[in-house]
C-alpha cells in the first residue's frame, strides 16, 4: 500500500477576532475629568503652556492610549493616514468662509443676546492679557495648531467615529452629539451655538471625507482668522481697556456674513467640478485600521506619555519659576476683572499691578512686594465684594 500522502487542503486559518472601538461616554467623561482637574492648573500656572499641556497630553495622548489599547493603529483609525492635500486645501477654505459667513454673524448675535456679566466672564481675549511676546507666540501656534490637530483627533477621530454606525445608516445622530459635546468641552455658554456649528462643520468633512485632515485644517483656519482678527483689533486700538463693549456694527457684520456666503457657494460649485475634493469618501476598513503589533502592557504605553508630561512640568517649573509662583498666589487672592465702563482710576491701579507682576517674574523687584499690593486689591476688589467699586463714577452735576 502505498504511504499516506499529507493532506494539501491546510486547516484554514482562524479569523481574527472583531475589535470594539473605545466607548465614547468613558473616553469623554475621562477626557472631561482631565481637562477641568489637571488641564485647568495648568492652564492657571501659565495660559501658554497650558494650552500646549491640555492639547497635547489630555486630548492626544488620551485618545492614542484607549486607541492603541483596543487594537487600532491611532493614526489610519482616525483618519491621519494618508496625508490628502486636495481635501484639506479645501477644508482650509471652507473654514475661512464659515468663519466669515456662519460663525461671525452668530456670534454678533449671542453676544446681543447675553447680558454683560455673562460676557464679562466668558471673555476669551483676556487670555492674551499679560503675555510676553514668547507666550503670545505659544499661545496662537497653541490655538492655530494644537487646537486643531489634537482636538479633532479626539472628537471627531474617536468620539464622532465610535459613535457613527456603520453605512446605510445616517451618521447625523452622531455628528450632532459629537458637536454638542465639542462645544459644551470649551464652557463658554456665549459662544456655544457658533462652537456647535463649527463642530457639526468638522464632523460633515471628517465623514464625508474619510480623512481627518480637511477638518483639521478648516479647524485651524477658523481659529487663525479669529486670533488675527483680535490682534488687528488690539494693534488699532479697538480692544484697549475702556473700549465700548459693541465695537461691531450689524451693516458690517451682514456685508460680511454676504461675503462668507458667497465663498461658500463657490466652494460648493467648485466641489462639483473637481471631485478629488472629497478624499475617499469612506473611513479605512476595520482590517486597514486593526494593529498589525501585539498591544502592549497598559503601564508601558502610559510611561512615555506621564514621563513627557512630568518633565514639561519640571521644565516650566525650571524655566519660570517666579511666573508659576506669582500665578499661584493670584489664584489665592483673586481680584473681580475690570468692565469696560471702570473708573479710570482703578484702571490706572490694576495696570500698575499688571507692571508691577512683571517686574516681579523679571526679577527686578522682591516677590514681596507684589504680594502686597495685590493682597490690598483682592481685599478691595475680590470676589463677593461691592462691584460697585468697579464701576465709572459719573462727573458731578455743576448747580447754578
């Protein structure tokens, strides 16, 4: 009899076992829980830095480590992979002409709408206030590119996509949820409609795209236009403390909403004629995004990550010092910000202070010094004292 021959039909291979996206109610809540907790320190010790911090270890970081930890590849699952110049030049147009066109004119709008302590308190220009020219360079490359890259990489690339069920079905639950929670992350209440808009922008190119790089870039070209706007209007001096409150008059802000208007038509028809505009059209399939390496350990994946944190933190400590100390000690002796209709006298008083702190963080004058003078202000003007103080005293009437 002859040998057996081996069999030449092999057993077949067994298919990998199906991977399940991070949930989005977890990565948010822990995202949420960071940003308000850690996030805002740092943000208190030094805006510049902080910003930076916030973006690129809470946001990214977060959002690698549960990618990477439920066997994805981060950069395909979330579209960075590969690189689309045609969709992102187009997505940076698009985001200039819904600045211009939607986010401008509905911004105009809730300001009208909101009382004045509301925009008071949620005024986002004060975050320039007292920058050196190195902080105010962080701060906007912070803005027009941490913002955008690790911020979508988040909201869109992990909370939209986890959310988003598969085709036929419609993708509008998600991208509304996602933009709701996108602009609820910023508390600001005054702009929450113009944030949720721009949130639903993102989205709709981030799913119509199959790629993240269009809302990236229409992302950073929103936040370049509106930080190049307030510089402008600083620079001219339309922002200058004592400023009336509506420098912005409605004609303008139509003409400029007919503008936007206009260019987003453009776009619109010119998509038409040059389809590439729209990328794949798809996101990568589950076998495109699956990692082709074993996930490693979850303390080996968290080391890199808390070590760079921890030594930014040294080196901020290192680098500025008596910045982080002064900004310790202001947060424990809070003084109310100034309105726009302040006395000018305590105007003159807080921009002394303001000159006095960098003397301090310069080093030319004891740390003493400023302590004292901004515990006498928080004393005088801190929170939960008479605002009345803080408001311009009216010329007395001349009797004849």
């Amino acid at each position: 009899m002859d040998e057996a021959s081996p069999s030449s039909d092999p057993r077949p291979a067994e298919a990998p076992a199906p991977l399940s996206p991070p949930h989005p109610v977890l990565a948010a809540a822990l995202a949420f829980g960071l940003f308000v907790t850690v996030g805002a320190v740092t943000q208190l010790l030094n805006p510049a830095f902080g910003v930076w911090f916030t973006e690129v270890f809470l946001f990214l970081g977060l959002a690698w480590i549960m990618l990477r930890r439920s066997g994805y590849r981060p950069a395909v699952y979330v579209g960075l992979t590969p690189f689309l110049g045609a969709p992102t030049l187009f997505g940076f147009l698009l985001g200039v002409a819904n600045f211009v066109g939607v986010v401008v004119p509905v911004q105009f709008l809730a300001q009208k709408v909101a009382p004045a302590w509301l925009r008071e308190m949620f005024d986002a220009s004060r975050l320039f206030e007292g920058q050196t020219p190195v902080e105010l360079a962080l701060l906007l490359g912070g803005v027009s590119v941490a913002a955008p890259l690790c911020e979508e990489i988040f909201f869109r690339g992990l909370f939209q996509r986890s959310l988003t069920p598969p085709a036929p079905a419609s993708p509008w639950r998600a991208l509304i949820i996602t933009s709701v929670v996108f602009s609820a992350f910023h508390l600001d209440p005054v702009g929450f409609l113009a944030r949720a808009e721009l949130g639903l922008l993102f989205g709709w190119l981030f799913w119509r795209t199959g790629s993240l790089w269009p809302g990236i870039a229409a992302h950073a070209a929103n936040n370049i236009v509106s930080s190049a706007l307030f510089l402008i209007a600083t620079h001219s001096g339309l922002a200058k403390d004592g400023a009336p409150d509506d420098v912005t008059d409605w004609r303008a802000v139509l003409g400029l909403a007919l503008v936007g208007w206009t260019a987003l038509l453009g776009l619109r028809a010119a998509s038409r004629h040059f389809p590439c505009v729209w990328g794949r059209g798809a996101p990568p399939s589950d076998e495109e995004v699956r990692a082709t390496k074993p996930v490693p350990l979850f303390a080996l994946q968290l080391l890199p990550w808390v070590t760079a944190a921890t030594l930014s933190l040294v080196g901020l400590g290192l680098v500025d010092g008596r910045g982080v100390s002064l900004s310790v000690y202001d947060v424990q002796h809070p003084v109310e910000p100034l309105p726009k209709d302040a006395d000018p006298a305590l105007q003159a008083e807080r921009k002394a202070l303001r000159q006095l702190r960098e003397a301090v963080r310069k080093g030319e004058v004891p740390m003493e010094a400023y302590e004292e003078e901004r515990l006498r202000q928080s004393e005088a003007y801190g929170p939960g004292k008479d605002k009345g103080k803080l408001k311009a005293r009216s010329k007395p009437e001349i009797q004849l």
